[in-house]
C-alpha cells in the first residue's frame, strides 16, 4: 500500500507536469477532429480512439475504488455516482452522438489520452478506495460539499447542452463546419469546455482533496489551450465570426 506521504509527493508531481505542460500545449495544436492532420503518424478511427482513451477513466477509478476498502460514507458514493455520471455518458453516449464518421486522429494521441486517464483514474479511484477517511454524513450539509455540488452540476449542464448545440449543427446529414449561435455560444467559442472546467472545478471543491484538485488543474491545461486552437481556427475559417467572442472565459479569453 501507498503511504499518504508518499502518495501526496506522486499526486503534487503529477501537478507540477500539468503546469510545465500548459505553456507548451498553448503553442502546440494537438492534431485531431479540425486540427486533424498527418504529421503525427499512424491514425485510428476518431470514435474507437475516442473511446479507447475514455474507457480507462471508468475503469481504473472503479478497480481502485474496490481494491481498498470500496464505498464506506454517503458522501463518497455520492462522488462515486457523479464521476461516473459523467464519463459514461463522455465515453459511450456522446461518442455515439456525433457526427465523426469517416474521422480520424493519431493514435498517438490516443495513447496520450489513454495513459492520462489511467493516471486519473488510479489517483482519484485509490484516494476514495484506500485514504480517504474523512467523509462523515455531515459532510453532505458542508458549504464545499453544497457550493461544489451546485457547480458541477452547472458545469455539465453547460458542457452537455452546448456539446448538443454543435451535434445538432451537423443534423440532417449536413458535413463541414459551422458556426454555432445562441447560448454561452454568444460569448465564447468553446462554451462546452467552460462548463467542463466549471464542472471539475466543482468536483474539487466538493471532495476538497489534492486528487481531484490535480484533475481540475489538468483539466484547465488541457481545455484550454484546445479552446484557443479552436478559437483562432474558427477566425481563420470564417470571415464573418464575431469578433466579439472570447475563447473560453467571456470578456477575459
């Protein structure tokens, strides 16, 4: 078993990656779905890739969370539910939904993705299966529980609702690109990311715990710079794009 001590220092390291990254990845254009090109070798298919690299999220989270001690409080199954709540519908449901046929990304890419997710998996699912122990009852009336739940809950609304604006824009068989109008889409160009940072910055606060606040850091490093890469292609892509639209946070970027 992993010590808490020894734990913490995997966990920090892990963020400190995540900040070394976010410089490099805001100068890097991660190749798939509009960036998707053929300079990072060998491709697979855009929906098996996508869950490939999804599954592990599930997995690992579960296998560690029974490994330990399993579920012992209300409020780690609460956690529990919410986490897998999102990824089964990330990993099946919206990959099933979108309209990527014939698309292709790097597998590695893949591998990036997959290795990413077993790590998150492995550091929140051993944390609520083997050391946390701090998840009285009473931790359902905390305000961090409270403010946090109330934020993920925003968080994937906002992420889901507008993830079905820009499915919908392909209905009817429709191909290429588009660009989408109405909601937070009036603001930024990546509203669905927004509520996905939103909603893991929710989790952290909830759990307040290091794990899950390195997946709200890894998950601000990571969706931001794919919310600006999106942003300036939109720009280069159509002439007409409101110059008023932010990338990701409205009035600030």
């Amino acid at each position: 078993m992993i010590t808490l001590e020894t734990f913490r220092y995997l966990v920090l390291g892990w963020i400190g990656i995540a900040l070394i990254l976010f410089p490099i990845l805001m100068n890097v254009t991660v190749p798939y779905g509009r960036h998707s090109n053929k300079t990072w070798g060998a491709t697979i298919s855009n929906k098996a890739g996508w869950i490939l690299m999804e599954i592990p999220a599930i997995v690992v989270f579960v296998l560690f969370i029974f490994l330990g001690e399993g579920i012992q409080s209300v409020p780690v199954l609460v956690f529990f539910i919410l986490w897998l709540l999102h990824y089964v519908h990330r990993t099946f449901i919206y990959s099933s939904r979108t309209k990527t046929k014939g698309k292709r990304m790097p597998v590695l890419i893949v591998a990036s993705g997959f290795f990413f997710n077993v790590v998150n998996g492995f550091i929140n699912g051993y944390w609520f299966g083997f050391l946390a122990s701090d998840y009285p009852l009473s931790w359902l009336t905390d305000w961090r529980f409270i403010a946090g739940g109330v934020l993920f809950i925003v968080g994937m609304f906002i992420n889901q609702y507008h993830d079905n604006k820009l499915i919908r824009l392909r209905a009817n068989n429709k191909k290429g690109y588009f660009i989408p109008q109405k909601g937070l889409f009036k603001y930024v160009s990546c509203p669905n990311f927004l509520g996905e940072i939103i909603e893991w910055g929710g989790y952290a606060l909830m759990t307040w715990c290091l794990p899950t606040l390195a997946f709200f850091v890894w998950s601000f490093a990571n969706l931001v710079p794919r919310s600006h890469d999106h942003h300036k292609w939109y720009k280069n892509h159509f002439k007409d794009y409101p110059k008023e639209r932010k990338a990701v946070f409205p009035y600030i970027f």
